[in-house]
C-alpha cells in the first residue's frame, strides 16, 4: 500500500520543486553547520557503498547464524526489491535534482535511494529482532522512525534531494519491507 503511494505520487509530483520543497530547502541553508554537515555525511556514507554492503552482509550473516532461513529470503528480497523500484522510478520520473549539492549526485532526485534504503532496512531489522506487541518493540521502533528521519533530513541537509523525494523514498522503502515480510510470513516465516 505505501509502496503502491510513492508510485501515485511519482505519477503526480512535478518536475519542479513544491512549495514545501523550497521552504526546506531554505531552512536547510538557515542551519547550516559544520556539525550538522559531518552527521549528514556520516549518514550519506551508512546508505551507500562500503557503508550499506558491510551493514547488509552483516545482517545476513546474523540471520543466517540464527538459521532463519525464511526471514533471510524476505531480508534479502526487501533488499533487493527497494534499489530497484527506486531506479525504476529514478528513470520514470526523472526529476532534477536541487541546486548547490554539497556532493556528487547523479541521476534523478525522486525517489531518494538512501532514504528509501533506510526506510526498507529499518523496517527489516525491526521486524527481525523484535516480538510483536512488546515494548521492546516499540522502543525500538521509534530508534528506526528516528534513524529514518535523519536520513531523510541529511539528504535534504546536503542538497542532493528536495524533501519530497527524501519523504518518498523513505515511504517506498518502508511499504517494500512491510509488503515483503509480510508476504513471507504466509508462506512459512
């Protein structure tokens, strides 16, 4: 159903930014800090690369350990899923990306890849190695809401997405996670 959303809205959004884009463009360059740039690129090199590769081969090997066999098909499925339907509609929409970047991007801006990344891997290790219904949980819950939402806010921080896409991307990444595992909790998880 979310993933289903970010299509609508890949087929809605227009190639210009929204008014809700510029706005936080804008306070984005009001809070400008060298800290605040140092997480947000900490948080850019966690979502690529070496920094995602080694964070997903160490989640495998986690699950595969614990003989999980189920839910590493649905890790590595919603893993593999959520790049692909963010390059489809990266190619799709083929929006450009905002102005000033503070590194290199390339490609289209909709959907954002990092956030949709920590969106589907957040909502995976959540859904992993916590119980439903325990507080334990739900603690751990608002840990992946927060660590999402710096995602997205360090996409924005950087000018590499408008918000839109960042929100988008973390929308479609969380909906693919939900969908997958819940379809491979059916069939035996």
């Amino acid at each position: 159903m979310l993933a289903a959303l970010v299509g609508v809205v890949a087929v809605v959004i227009p190639a210009r930014p929204l008014a809700i884009d510029l706005r936080w463009s804008e306070a984005m360059r009001d809070v400008e800090s060298g800290r605040l740039h140092d997480v947000a690129l900490a948080f850019n090199y966690a979502g690529r690369g070496l920094g995602r590769t080694l964070s997903l081969a160490a989640i495998g090997i986690v699950i595969s350990l614990r003989r999980r066999w189920w839910a590493l098909v649905a890790f590595a499925v919603t893993e593999s899923l959520t790049p692909l339907s963010v390059n489809l509609l990266k190619l799709l929409v083929d929006r450009p990306r905002p102005p000033g970047a503070m590194i290199q991007a390339t490609g289209s801006s909709f959907p954002s890849g990092h956030a949709a990344y920590a969106g589907a891997t957040a909502i995976a290790l959540l859904l992993l190695f916590t119980r439903p219904g325990t507080g334990r949980r739900r603690a751990w819950a608002v840990v992946a809401a927060v660590g999402v939402a710096g995602m997205v806010w360090s996409r924005t921080d950087l000018s590499v997405h408008w918000l839109t896409d960042s929100a988008s991307g973390a929308i479609l990444g969380t909906g693919i996670a939900l969908a997958t595992f819940a379809a491979v909790q059916i069939r035996g998880l």
